[in-house]
C-alpha cells in the first residue's frame, strides 16, 4: 500500500468532513444525549463509505447520464432541512425540563437513524464533496485509487466516532438547560443556512 496515496486520502477526507453542518450537529447532540451513539456513527461513516466509492468508480459519469438527480437531490433536501430547522428551533423554545441531559425519553432506534440518513442522503453538498471532490481526485492517482478512497474512508470513521463518542467531555457545560437551548437555536441556523445556499445556488 502506497502511504502517501493513503494519507492523502485521509487527509483530503477530513478537511471535507470536519466542518460543521446538519449531519455533524445532528451526531454531536445523540453525542451529547448518549443516544444510540455508535449506530449513528457507524451508519454515517458506512454511508460515506458508500458514497466515497461510488466516486472513485466514477458517479461523475453517472450523473451525467442523469442529469435529473442533482435538482431532486437539491429541493428535496434543501426541504427536509428546512423542517428540521423548525423542529430544532422549536426545541430550543421548549420548557427547560425536556432540555436537560437524561431528562427527556430517548427517541426509537428507527426514528434516530432514519433522521441520520435523510440529514446524509438528502443533502447535495454530501455528494459533491465525497463523490465529485474525491471522485475527481483519486484519478490523480491511477492504479491507487484503491488507497486513496481506503484513506478517505478511514477519515470518516476516525471523524464521526471521535465526535461522537468525544461529545461526553462535553457533557458537564449541557448540563444547563441554557446550553442545550443554545444547542437547539445554532443547529436550527445551520440547518437553515444549508438549506438557503442549496436553493439560492441552483442554476
């Protein structure tokens, strides 16, 4: 295995992943909560797996072929996100009771992970920086494209269950209703703010 072709991968990987936005703030909280922490980690770094392989072997092209995919991709996460904006302000809005750590019931299984992969699949940035970016740059490296994708997956995995399960040392600040509130408003405007560059770059 090429080390440098893997680090690569895994640096370029990180740089993609590491800034906040509704799929890592959405981790942070089940961090913070302690809410089937590991199945949402190990279903957004399976997920990115998938979608950094599907750009090494050329999604590109696929897209392409099918031009129709981006604008459904596009309004209809642009969409979701909106509604979970509405539902995180909401919640920042709620009585302190329901706010502080352990105090609330712990959401279903299914439902936790169904809103983890809709905040994954329907958000378009996700496409264009794990399969267009990367895509495009494994084939700076032929015959290695292999390790590239191998480093930038490792990325992922190394990413989401750090922040996931590092969220703990965070919980003595949200253990004040105060900061969860916090929490709830800042995701709301990250959510939103995704979802008005989504619309307003469409061409």
């Amino acid at each position: 295995m090429n080390v440098s072709v893997f680090t690569t991968g895994l640096t370029m990987g990180l740089s993609l992943i590491v800034a906040i936005g509704a799929q890592n703030a959405f981790v942070l909280r089940q961090g913070l909560r302690g809410e089937h922490v590991l199945a949402v980690c190990l279903a957004c770094a399976l997920s990115d797996a998938v979608l950094i392989i599907a750009g090494v072997v050329g999604f590109r092209q696929i897209a392409e072929i099918m031009p129709g995919v981006e604008p459904v991709m596009r309004y209809g996460g642009a969409a979701f996100l909106i509604w979970y904006g509405a539902k995180s302000l909401l919640a920042a809005l709620r009585s302190s009771d329901a706010l502080v750590i352990g105090n609330a019931p712990a959401a279903p299984l299914g439902r936790v992970l169904a809103t983890c992969l809709a905040l994954t699949w329907l958000n378009p940035h996700v496409y264009l920086d794990t399969v267009v970016l990367l895509g495009s740059l494994s084939t700076q490296f032929p015959g290695q494209q292999t390790v590239f994708a191998a480093g930038a997956v490792t990325a992922s995995f190394v990413f989401f269950f750090t922040l996931g399960f590092g969220a703990k040392w965070l919980r003595p600040v949200f253990a004040r209703p105060s900061s969860w509130r916090i929490l709830e408003a800042v995701i709301a405007v990250v959510m939103w703010s995704i979802a008005f560059k989504l619309i307003s770059s469409a061409p």
